[in-house]
C-alpha cells in the first residue's frame, strides 16, 4: 500500500498528458506576461497597510529590513520554483512538482492544500477590493446600501454584493482566455505601480531625518504568556518575539510575509507559456525583484514621512499623506489600492483553476473538469464551479480570521517544493534542467528552514484550521482520489499486460 501511496508520475508522462487535445491549454503567455502576473499579485493591500502595522508595533524605521528578510525568504523558495517550472512545464504548480519528485499523497496533500489557499485568498482580497470601492463611492456621495455592501451592521441576510459580482466577472474574464486575462492585467498593473512611484517619489520630499532616529528602536520583550501571536515559538524555545530591536525585525518579518504571497502562483501558468524552460525564472524570480525593491522604497520613505510611533495601522501611507499636509494623496493612495486588489483577485482565481484542472486530469477529482473549452482552449468547467463558490463565500462567510490560512498553506507549498528539489536531483539527474537551483541542497534547506521559521509565528488557531483541512483531504483522498488514479489504474493495467505475457507489456 505505500508503495501506491507515494508512487511518482514521471515528467515525460506529465508532459504528454498537455498535448491531449481535449485536456490541452492554449501557449500564450511570455516572461514579461509572466513578470506582470507576478508583479499583479503580489503588490496588493500589503504594501498599503502592512508598512505602517509592523513599523508601528515590530520594527520602527528598521522596517525595511523587514522587507528584505521576508524577501530573502522568498526568493530561496523562488529559485526552487524557477528549478521545477522550466523542468516540468504544467499546470500545477507545487502540485505538479510534488507528484513528479515526492509521489501521489504528497502530491494530493499540496494540491488540496492549495485550493484552500487560493480560494480563501481569492474571497478575502475581493471582501478588501469591496471596502475599497465603497469607501470611494462615499467620498463621492453614493452610499450603498448596507444589506447589499458589507457584512458589517448587514445583519443575518447581508450579501457583500460587490465582492461576489467582482468574482463573476474576473470568472468570465479567465474563462475567456488567459491572453485577454494578461492584456487587462497589464494595464492594472501599470496603474497600480504608478500609484507605488508616485508615493515613493512624492513621500521622498517630505522625509525627515529624524524620524529615522533610532532606525532600530531599544528591543522590549513581550512577556511570556502575554500574547498567543506566537504560541509554537514561546513553547518550544521558552520565549515571546519581541518588539524592536534585532529580533523585532525577524518578528516583523513574519508579519510581512503576507505581503510577498502569490509570486508562486505564475508557476501555475507553466503550461499556457510559449516557453517556459526560459521564460518562467524570468517571470518568478522577475517579480520578486521588482515587488521587494518597491516594498523596501515604500518603508523607507513611509517612516521617513511621519515617526513610526504615530503611523496609523489601517492605512499609514494614506494617513502619512494627510500628517504632512496632503490630503489628496490619501484617496489617490485608495484608488490604487482598489486598482491594484483586481489584479490580486483574478490571479489568485487562475492559480486555483489550473491546481484543480491539473488534479482532474491526472484523475484524483472527477475527469469532467479536465476537459478545456473548444474555442478558448482554457478551463471552463473548473473555473466556473470555482468562481461560483468563491463569489458566494466572498458574499456570506466572514474571513478575516482564516485570512492566516493563506499564509501556512503558502509557506507550507514553499518547504514541500524545496524537498522536491533536492529528491529529483537524486533520482533523476538525467532530466534536461534550463534554470538549476544554486548550491543544492545549501539553498532548498534554507529555504526549508526559512519557511518552517515563519510558519511557526503563527497563530495556533491557524495551525488547528490547517489540520482539519488536511484531515477532509485524506478521507477524500482515500474515498475517492486514490481508487480513481489515473496513474494508478496505468499500473494496474501494466501489472495485467505482463501477467498475460502480452507484446509490448514492458513498456
């Protein structure tokens, strides 16, 4: 039985499984579609909030160092991403790689971790994007009504309308064709960079020098006990992350991570590249440059503007704007943001789809939604079904505290790719590799190392919610998935063939 259980799909095979007609993906994306995918989702309402949370309670002006910490992270799972996406170029991302490298139950177990991760991050950013439009409508006079705008104050029959509506129509986008998906989220994507440099070059006027004194303010212990931020941390080391200081940074850095989620998703998108071998490293580890210097630029200025003491924690670039006497900023600052949160929600869908269709051609979840669209050569079925669940979730179920649930399963996808590495490595060397991870296996266990670090400043609550949604995996996995295989039922048929002595069983 373990012997099913962790048996591996060989990438040759993976391979010709996208040039099957009716489960083919239309190639149409290049580096730079690539680059503004990851670009697209990663600069979302992180860079607009986080700056000012962990500033403010973490790491003072030193905040920036934060950035880069949570970046350097990143980019160690990143290179192990870049590895994987040009060796085996389909939909899948993790999903993919883990079935190649670590075998079938692993492979379910990170592909069901990611459909939670992608949905619950789809509906949350769309519930933010909602918050954003309303705030603009009132600013213009258009209240609306509080039934059909927002959970809060909606009472039992609230439906955040707007949130759902936005869901259907990114839905319908995506279904159309991943070409039309790109073109739209370029020019949202240059709307919502230009809204970072104009921040970053307008705040840079108005910084003070002495705001940036002391960069690394005095650490002060939270005592032990006090806070359940960080539970797993203070029960196996004995102590609390503190504020300020050298390790506020650290702890800052945790917090941070959130803004960095999604750059992994572009590998999703191997399969619909016109070449990937080349052109996915371009457009993984492309993104993460870009978004971590505008990160890191965004900090410095931001606290340079206003002392990190009295940034706010709901919107400190927007607030920062208004304490040094340019309120106008503020609402260009939110326009941004809600631009900007488009992009992040309809990437974040795409990535779901094409983790569930990969699922789904390889037989773990029904075939019915492998099959793509005639004309448009992209993944209807699943992407429907997927859209229609999250607009309803987005509408009716409050999020904010499984929001933590996207950050594990991400961080958890980022150690199960980098173990991949290393195992591939060993037992396929021969396999052709455009883009090789440095320094293995130096770089995938510290990429390990780094994931597993973060993973353990979060909350135990998250952690709980995690396990339940792994345990619905395995009973799926053992009613359904795995009896319904396709690599399963390829070995039993082989198995038969030699049994018979027929021609051609070998193979």
């Amino acid at each position: 039985m373990s012997s099913t259980l962790f048996r591996t799909k060989k990438v040759e095979q993976s391979i010709l499984d996208t040039e099957e007609p009716e489960h083919a993906l239309k190639k149409s994306l290049s580096a730079l579609d690539l680059t503004v995918f990851g670009v697209g989702v990663i600069i979302g309402t992180g860079i607009f909030v986080l700056t000012g949370t962990v500033a403010k309670n973490n790491a003072g002006p030193a905040t920036a160092l934060a950035f880069v910490v949570a970046g350097v992270a990143c980019a160690l799972a990143a290179l192990c991403y870049a590895e994987f996406a040009s060796t085996v170029p389909v939909a899948g991302s993790a999903y993919t790689f883990s079935y190649a490298s670590l075998g079938e139950l692993p492979a379910w177990i990170i592909g069901w971790d990611l459909v939670l991760e992608f949905a619950l991050g789809t509906a949350v950013v769309a519930v933010g994007w909602s918050g954003y439009i309303q705030s603009l409508m009132d600013n213009a006079g258009w209240v609306m009504p509080a039934a059909l705008g927002s959970r809060e104050g909606a009472g039992t029959f609230g439906f955040d309308i707007l949130a759902a509506a936005l869901v259907l129509v990114l839905t319908g986008i995506l279904v159309v064709g991943m070409k039309l998906s790109a073109r739209i989220t370029s020019v949202v994507v240059a709307i919502k960079v230009t809204v970072v440099l104009v921040v970053i070059i307008a705040g840079a006027f108005l910084i003070k020098a002495d705001n940036y004194d002391p960069f690394i303010p005095k650490a002060q212990p939270v005592e032990a006990g006090a806070s359940l931020d960080s539970p797993l941390i203070q029960l196996m080391f004995g102590w609390a992350p503190s504020n300020f200081g050298v390790m506020g940074i650290f702890t800052a850095a945790s917090v941070v991570f959130f803004a960095f989620i999604g750059f992994d998703v572009v590998a999703t998108a191997a399969e619909e590249t016109k070449n990937p071998q080349r052109d996915m490293p371009r457009g993984i580890l492309g993104s993460l440059v870009i978004c971590t210097t505008l990160y890191v630029l965004v900090s410095i200025v931001v606290t340079g503007m206003q002392h990190y003491s009295q940034l706010s924690v709901d919107a400190p670039l927007a607030d920062a704007f208004k304490a040094t006497g340019h309120p106008w900023y503020a609402g260009f600052i939110s326009f941004g943001a809600a631009v900007g949160l488009t992009t992040v929600c309809m990437i974040l869908l795409l990535g779901q789809t094409r983790v569930f269709f990969a699922m789904s051609r390889d037989g773990l979840l029904p075939r019915f939604f492998s099959r793509v669209h005639p004309r448009f050569r992209t993944p209807h079925r699943p992407t429907i079904l997927l859209g229609v669940i999250i607009a309803v979730l987005a509408g009716f179920t409050p999020l904010t505290e499984l929001a933590a649930l996207v950050n594990i399963g991400t961080l958890f996808a980022f150690v199960v790719v980098a173990i991949g590495v290393i195992i591939l490595r060993k037992s396929r060397p021969d396999l052709p590799r455009a883009f090789r991870t440095p320094w293995v296996p130096v770089i995938p266990i510290l990429s390990v190392c780094a994931s597993l670090w973060l993973m353990i400043n979060l909350p135990a609550e998250t952690w709980v919610r995690f396990a339940i949604w792994m345990a619905a995996g395995f009973v799926v996995y053992f009613l359904y998935g795995r009896s319904h295989s396709r690599l399963g039922r390829h070995e039993e048929t082989t198995v038969q063939e030699a049994e018979k002595g027929e021609p051609g069983s070998s193979a």
